[in-house]
C-alpha cells in the first residue's frame, strides 16, 4: 500500500479472510501470542493497533459507513482486481487441459503458470490505515464537499 493511500475499515480486518487468521491481529495481521489462561482472546497485537482500530471505528460511524464498508484506495482496488483476472485466466487455462487431457508437460506447464500467478495474491495485503480527523480522506458528515 502506497503511504498516500488510506481507508477507513468499519469492521476492522475484513480486507482479509479472517477465518484462515483467527490468531492474527484484527488490524494489522501480525500474528498475535498464544493465549495463556482464561479470558477473552486478543484481537489486536499492540496497543497501536487496537487505537488505530478505535479511531477507524470512530470515522466510520462518523461519516455513516456501515460495520462492513471499507473505503480503500483506487490503486490498490486495480492491483488486486488485476491479481484476481491473472488467477481467474490461469484457472481457466488449467481447467482447459484437463478437459483436453493433455500431456504431463502441459499439465505442469498450466500448473506453474497458476501456482505463479496465485503467490501474488496470496501474499498481498492491504494494511489498513484510519484517516486523520481533518483530511480530505475523512470529511465531516456535515461538509458540503
């Protein structure tokens, strides 16, 4: 994420499947320690992430984006839209050869095209930033612009 893009998350850590990342930083997606005892489980890894959490919670109700909204930047919306078209046509082309039933060669072919081309995506990240109070990323409810 480039430094001059920004969102604001209302439900923070819905960029990335939280399922998979159950024991990851609901803001960051550090890993979080493992949970000695009893008690609720961490959700943030430091106190940072839980108040960039917090003002990012306090923006969105603000600004009257729902607990699912996310305002992210249009750079990074192209790039993984990009990343999904390059999987969605190497899935494409594998699903082809196994209908066609070709050779081992291109199976492999097909398959380290895909493997290729899902690493990116798998590894790309939105870090979620909260907009400052005053910017031109977060305006006022009652603002005319």
């Amino acid at each position: 994420m480039s430094p001059g893009s920004r969102y604001i998350a209302g439900t923070v850590g819905s960029i990335r499947h939280v399922t998979k990342h159950a024991n990851r930083c609901a803001w960051c997606g550090g890993a979080l320690p493992r949970r000695k005892g009893p008690g609720r489980p961490r959700r943030y890894c430091k106190q940072s992430c839980r108040q960039q959490a917090h003002i990012a919670r306090k923006l969105a109700d603000a600004r009257g984006l729902g607990a699912d909204d996310v305002l992210v930047s249009r750079r990074d919306l192209e790039e993984l839209q990009g990343l999904l078209y390059g999987l969605e046509t190497a899935l494409e082309d594998v699903a082809g050869d196994l209908a066609a039933g070709s050779d081992g060669d291109a199976y492999r072919e097909a398959f380290e095209w895909l493997r290729a081309t899902a690493e990116p995506l798998a590894v790309f990240w939105m870090e979620p930033k909260a907009a400052h109070i005053g910017s031109k990323l977060a305006p006022r409810a009652d603002s005319t612009t």
